[in-house]
C-alpha cells in the first residue's frame, strides 16, 4: 500500500526547511518546510513484517515507520529501505535520536540510500552493524515470506 501523507509527530524530525511552494503565482514564494505530499510504500511480508520503502523520507524515518504501524495494524518492521534525510547542516544533529529509534522500534534490516548521508550510514553500522545492509544505485533485493 501507500502511505499517502504521514503525519509529522516528531519533535526531530524537521521536514525540509529548504522547501518552497507558490502561493498565487511562481513569483509569489512561501515556505513549504513540511512537504506534506512526502509518502512511502509499504509492503507486508507474510511471516516477517513490513517493508517499509521511502523516496527522499522528508517526513522522518521514525514519522514513517510509525505511521506504516499505524495504519497496518502491523507492528514488526522487517525492512526499511530509502532515504532517511538525515544529510547536511539541520539534519546531523538528529542522527542520534533517529539511531535510538531506530533500535526500539528494532528492523530487522536497515537499508540506507541516497539522502541518509554517510554520517548517518555510518552511525548505522556501528550500533547496529548486523542490521545494516550497503546498496548502491542497481541493486536489487528479493524478500521471501514463511
């Protein structure tokens, strides 16, 4: 399924203060920091929990996977794959929080791309190396259910 817009109920999790939406026109500029039309795909895996796929992730990584919770009724995440945003000055500063998070809510695989960051990626892998799995532009992952 798809998310549609997930809420933002994080305290860390900013959104993209960079973001700018037209008002009446393309001259007239008002800030968008929320990119409410940010959404994920989520998939259920027979046996195993969700597989949480995200784009840019401008929502939050923790907003998403809580939300794929919420509205699954699912609560063991198998998988998360996509970009956390947690790249750039605004961001760092929320890696740790996102990293404890990340180990409550305990995915059984991490699968950081593009806008993560590598401060981020690897933070991922020196507390929760077993979980991290590397991808580059091209891979390809198959999941098996039970």
């Amino acid at each position: 399924m798809i998310t549609g817009e997930i809420p933002r109920v994080t305290k860390f999790e900013k959104g993209f203060p960079l973001q700018y939406k037209e008002e009446k026109n393309e001259f007239d500029l008002i800030p968008d920091p929320l990119v409410k039309d940010d959404q994920a795909l989520i998939m259920n895996l027979k046996g195993k929990g969700l597989i949480i796929l995200t784009g840019c992730g401008h929502a939050g990584i923790v907003n998403t996977i809580n939300y794929a919770k919420e509205v699954t009724g699912i609560k063991k995440i198998h998988s998360v794959i996509g970009g956390f945003h947690l790249s750039g000055q605004g961001y760092e500063e929320s890696i740790p929080l996102t990293i404890a998070e990340l180990k409550k809510l305990d995915p059984q695989y991490i699968i950081p791309c593009h806008c993560t960051g590598w401060k981020a990626a690897n933070e991922i892998i020196n507390t929760m190396q077993e979980k991290f799995i590397q991808t580059i532009v091209g891979s390809i992952f198959a999941f098996n259910s039970i």
